[in-house]
C-alpha cells in the first residue's frame, strides 16, 4: 500500500508521469494542494505544453511563478520557449566572441539545433536541474507534472549529449576559425564513449582567457547535472510516481516506464490507480464494464508486483477548481473514504 501523506511530508522533490490522459496532472495538482495543506511550501511546475495546469485549477498561470492557494505556487513551462530562452543564452555568450559577420552564421546554426531531435527535452531537463536547486530556499517541496522517462533522464548522465545539441553544431562550424578554436575546448570529453573522467581537472589549463571561460559554463553545467541525478537517485528526498487507469495500454505502458527508471537506477516510489469506478447495480452495461475494471485491477496486481499501489474513485464529475481538488486531495491521502 502506497502511503502518500508519508511522501507528501518527508520528500523534497516528488515527479508525477503516465500516459496521456490518465489524471496525471489532477493528481499532480492534488498532491501539491495536501502538502501546502499540512504547511509546506509547494511549487507546482508543469512541463506539459498542453496548460493544464491552469485547467485544473481553473485560473491562468502561464511562464511565471503564481500563487494559487496559501503556501502553493505553480509554474508551467513551455518546452518551445525554453528551447528558445536556452538559445537565447547560447546566443548572448557566443556574440561576444564572434564578428559582425559571424553572428548571422551563429544565429543560422542556432535556429538549426533547436529543431535537433531531444532539443526540448534537453531544454527542459536542463530547466528542470536549475529549479530543484533554485527552489529550494524558498520551497519545501517541488512537484513536477510529468515525469520524464528513464530514457530521457538518461541524457543527464552524458553532458556531453546536452551539450552537443548546441555547442556541437557551432564546433564543426569551420568558416569561423575563431570561434571554433573557442569552442574546440568546449566539451572536455570528446566522444560520447569516452568514459567520464572529472572535467574539472587540468580542464582549463592552457587555454586563452575567452575559451577558459566558454569551458567554466559548460563545466558548470556538467556539475550541475552531476547533482540532479545525485537527487534523483536519492529516494529519501525524490519520489516518482506513475499515474494509471486499469486498462490495457496504461498498465503496458506504465510497466514500460518502471523498467526504464529502474534500468536508469531511479528508484519509483509508486503507482496510483485512477479512475476506479464503483460496484454498480443491475444495469448490464455498467456490470460488464466493472467486471472488465476487476480484470484490469487483477492484471496491475501481476504487472506491477512489488510497486506500492494507491487507488483513487471515479468522481461522477470532472476534478476542476479549489474545492474539487481538495476532495480530490483528501481521497489521495485516505483522510476521506470515497
Ligand atoms: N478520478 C477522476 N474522476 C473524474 N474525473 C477525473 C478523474 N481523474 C481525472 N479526471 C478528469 O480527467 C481529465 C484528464 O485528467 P488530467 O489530470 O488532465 O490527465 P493527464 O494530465 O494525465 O492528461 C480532466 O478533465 C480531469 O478532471
Ligand atoms: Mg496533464
């Protein structure tokens, strides 16, 4: 049995994923609202472009930190604009090394990499890394709506991928001699293969002001994934949880992402089982469908042998606001029977 009011008060950092549709963010919100319930301060970040945030809460949110209920707060990103805001930074950094006729150049290969496959993943994750360190003056705990997969958390562990999306394209840019040679320092470890060895050594020794610096922001944010996944490795300070409806491809699918957190090492708190609709009466129809959920329940039973299980009811209505959230919020943490 999952205990989330165990979660709620003694984690730091708790990442809510599942397929699409399954109440991920409704449960997200819910968590966040019975934690500030119980006095801890709580930031609420969506990652999903969808806004959904703002759905179950029904009020705006939007790109910046707003209150939504008393020690609550809730952010949603948008992975289009932190591709953007990530470039932008590239882009700043980048033109004070480079000529007048360079920059269009830069701003051609720039527009290039943010298209790159795992562009707004990286942007995300990287965004993600800067939160859980940057929040945790101000916040006890931090919510995230959508958590990504191992594969993606993968891409933590290889700065260099991170880094390629970027800095790789521009390294190979041989029409500007310049701001290659800067760059050539960029990534201390060339290749991918290459096993990791502590960048910070002799890393920088040798080089000319400019590439010394290009180097200490990369290394900086090499370290600072290093710490990410310290975190997300830790299980007493970050909890993921999967959100599921007994059907077929959700059970499938969330079996899929377990085993691919725990092949990345993350170990997954738990899972919650949504939409659990009640014992109905004579009706043929709603009898079938009942006997079908208790066959999909007997199968999450089986597939997820050994992962912590919590369930949650199908409301007659959709969860939307305060007040419904906060029943919502009850039924999850069992201080009320549904
Ligand atoms: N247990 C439930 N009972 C009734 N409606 C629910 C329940 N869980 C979620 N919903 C509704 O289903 C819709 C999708 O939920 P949402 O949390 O946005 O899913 P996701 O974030 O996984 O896509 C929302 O309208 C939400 O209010
Ligand atoms: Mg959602």
């Amino acid at each position: 049995m999952l205990n989330l009011t165990t979660l709620l008060t003694e984690r730091k950092l708790i990442m809510v994923g599942g397929k699409g549709g399954v109440g991920k963010t409704t449960t997200a919100s819910a968590l966040a609202l019975a934690a500030a319930n119980q006095g801890r301060r709580v930031l609420l970040v969506s990652t999903d472009p969808a806004h959904s945030l703002a759905d179950a809460f029904d009020r705006n949110i939007g790109g910046q930190i707003t209150r939504m209920a008393a020690n609550l707060d809730a952010l949603e990103l948008d992975p289009e604009e932190e591709v953007d805001a990530y470039l932008e930074r590239v882009m700043r950094q980048m033109r004070r090394y480079a000529g007048p006729d360079q920059v269009n150049e830069l701003r051609r290969q720039l527009r290039l990499s943010s298209q790159s496959p795992g562009a707004q993943e990286a942007a995300i994750l990287e965004r993600m890394a800067r939160l859980i360190e940057d929040s945790e003056q101000e916040y006890d705990l931090l919510v995230f709506d959508t958590a990504p997969t191992g594969h993606t958390l993968r891409l933590l562990t290889l700065p260099e991928i991170m880094a390629a999306w970027t800095d790789g394209l521009l390294k190979h840019n041989k029409r500007s001699e310049k701001l290659g040679k800067a760059l050539a320092h960029l990534t201390p470890a060339k290749s991918v293969d290459t096993p990791f060895q502590d960048p910070t050594r002799n890393a920088t020794e040798g080089m000319d002001k400019r590439s010394k610096e290009l180097t200490e922001t990369l290394l900086k944010r090499q370290r600072l994934f290093q710490r990410t996944r310290r975190t997300l490795n830790d299980a007493d300070h970050t909890a993921f949880l999967f959100v599921l409806t007994p059907e077929k491809l959700p059970i499938l699918e969330t079996r899929r992402a377990i085993d691919s957190l725990n092949e990345a090492n993350i170990p997954v708190a738990g899972a919650i089982v949504n939409r659990i609709m009640p014992k109905p009466g004579t009706d043929e129809f709603w009898a079938a469908r009942y006997e079908r959920q208790q066959r999909h329940l007997e199968e999450i039973a089986e597939k997820l042998a050994g992962v912590d299980t919590a369930r949650l009811p199908l409301m007659a209505q959709d969860v939307q606001g305060l007040a419904q959230l906060e029943a919502f919020a009850q039924a999850l943490t069992g201080s009320r029977e549904f």
